[in-house]
C-alpha cells in the first residue's frame, strides 16, 4: 500500500451562513472549534439548512484524493455503529480506501463538523469529536502501518491521552511519516509537542503560512525559510494567494496559485494539496511536480461546494 492515513473519522456537514452568525455565536471565521457538549453541537444546528452532508476529516479527505489519483491507499480512523459511522465506511469504501478499523457501538456517536461557509467562501468549522477523538493505541493496527510506504497524520488527532499514544505507535511503527499541523488553535494548543514532531519525527511536514509561523514564532517568513531549510526534511507551505512553497534542505521550490478561479468554498483546499503533494512523493516525482500537482488539486475542490472532489 502507497499510503495508510490516520485521522478523525468525521461526517462534515455543510450549511451557509452569513457574517452575523459566526459573530453570534462567538466563532472566530476560518478556524476550527471544537464543541464538547452535544446538546450544544444541535443547539447550533437547529436554525440551520443543510446543503450536503459528506464523510470528511482532515485526512480521510487526501486519502479520498489519492486514491482518485490512481493509488492503492487505506485509512484508520474511529466510528461508532450507528447511521452517520455506516455512511461514514460507505462513503470510504465507494472511493477504493481500505478502512482498516471495525467499528462497535460506543458510548459516543460517530463525530460530526459543522461546516459554515460565509459568503466570502470562507469556512469556519464547528467539531463535535464524539468517538473519533476516543481513538487508541488498539484501534491503530500495526500491520496496516508497515505494510504502508508513507502514513499521514493529522494535528487535529492529537491529543493528550489515549489519541496520543495511537499516535507514537503509528509513528514508531511507520517506514516514513507525514503530517498536517491542522489549524493554527492546535498549533497554539500543542506548541512544544508539535516542534519536536517538525524536528524529530516527520519526514514532511505541511502547514499554512499562519501554523508555521505561530510553531515557531517567527518575526517574518524569511525566520519560517531559515529554520526549515536547517531542519532537512521536506516542509511544505502554503500561502494563500502567494502560493506554495517546499523547502527540504537548500533546496526551495515555489509554485504559483492558479489564477481566475471561481472560488465558492475553501473547505478542503489544504487537504486536496495535501494529497495531491503525496501522490507526487510516492510517485517519485520533482518536488516541483509534487507542488504544481497539488496545487491542481486545490485549485480544483474551491471551486465546488465541500471537500472531496
């Protein structure tokens, strides 16, 4: 198997909102926030239309792009037995992704996130985790891992606990490891769990401008350039309308967002890239060819409503 991901099995569910809601309801636009109680979760639901609902997560959505690029690829990721989790597996399984987990009926349902899009096309994202944010060392199969060139994690999945431990053991088990740093509240959240990931643990690292900047505190960006260009791994960035860029040792390429899109929904842009780079990776394409690729595949979910292409 080309690439096993490992992330919070969620079902998005996207409506469309207008400015006052997000400042309504105390959301920051463009970020994430994770809801505890699920009483709350339905209390924002309520007054809400739903325009679709989909299985998502962070990771499973650049599985789904890998494996629509031709890969042979597998997810882990925790559900319960109950309607969203069975939707959930269809919705994997129709996308060619081996899902290596098999679910039970837990204490928690199935994690769900709410999807705000405001008209700016922005998305500001509500999560309850349920019992994707239950999983654990068990429920990550070692055998799954090692037959995986490359596994992919999310920022999002970690957490002190039980999460964490999943993590190290998927880390401790895998040929080579990537990851996403998530959103910039997770980064602020695990500040000095995720440096010493950038620095020890990973063989890629992707992040947006603001993540990278806030790890490691930077001044500027040519501070973000500098520390990863020390670091000889592959860091990748990506910089809203500056583009992206790759940095692994001296070497720093950069590539150029696709102009005169009709953007309509910026869910999912990091993901798509994502997978659109790895599939360039495992491929054995340029660095180059790795951005431009990626850069095709975001370019190509903005422009439709949801994550997955």
């Amino acid at each position: 198997m080309k690439i096993l991901g490992i992330g919070n099995a969620i079902v998005d569910v996207i409506c469309k909102v207008d400015d006052n809601f997000i400042t309504q309801n105390g959301l920051t636009k463009s970020t994430m926030k994770l809801i505890f109680d699920e009483n709350e979760f339905k209390k924002l639901l309520t007054n809400l239309k739903i325009e679709k609902t989909v299985s998502g997560g962070s990771v499973a959505n650049s599985i789904v792009g890998i494996s629509q690029l031709g890969n042979k690829v597998g997810f882990i990721g925790k559900v319960s037995d109950d309607d969203l989790g069975t939707k959930y597996e269809e919705g994997l399984k129709k996308e060619n992704v081996e899902y290596f987990y098999s679910k039970k009926k837990e204490e928690l349902p199935t994690g769900t996130c709410l999807i705000l899009v405001t008209p700016d096309s922005e998305r500001t994202m509500c999560t309850f985790l349920g019992t994707a944010g239950k999983i654990n060392e068990s429920d990550v199969g070692s055998d799954a891992i090692k037959q995986s060139e490359i596994i992919f994690l999310e920022g999002y999945l970690w957490d002190e606990g039980e999460p964490k431990k999943a993590f190290d053991k998927a880390i401790n088990n895998a040929k080579k490891v990537a990851m996403s740093l998530s959103d910039q509240f997770c980064v602020d959240r695990h500040k000095p769990h995720f440096l010493d990931l950038v620095k020890n643990k990973l063989d890629i690292t992707f992040a947006n401008e603001q993540e990278f900047t806030s790890l490691i505190d930077a001044k500027n960006f040519d501070e973000v350039i500098n520390f990863s260009k020390k670091l000889d791994k592959i860091i990748v960035i990506t910089r809203g309308e500056n583009g992206a860029i790759a940095i692994k040792g001296n070497e720093i390429v950069e590539c150029d967002v696709q102009k005169n899109l009709k953007i309509v929904d910026l869910t999912g842009a990091g993901d798509l890239f994502a997978a659109g780079f790895l599939h360039g990776h495992v491929n054995n394409l340029s660095i180059k060819e790795s951005l431009q690729k990626g850069t095709e595949m975001s370019s190509k979910v903005i422009q439709q409503i949801g994550a997955r292409l």
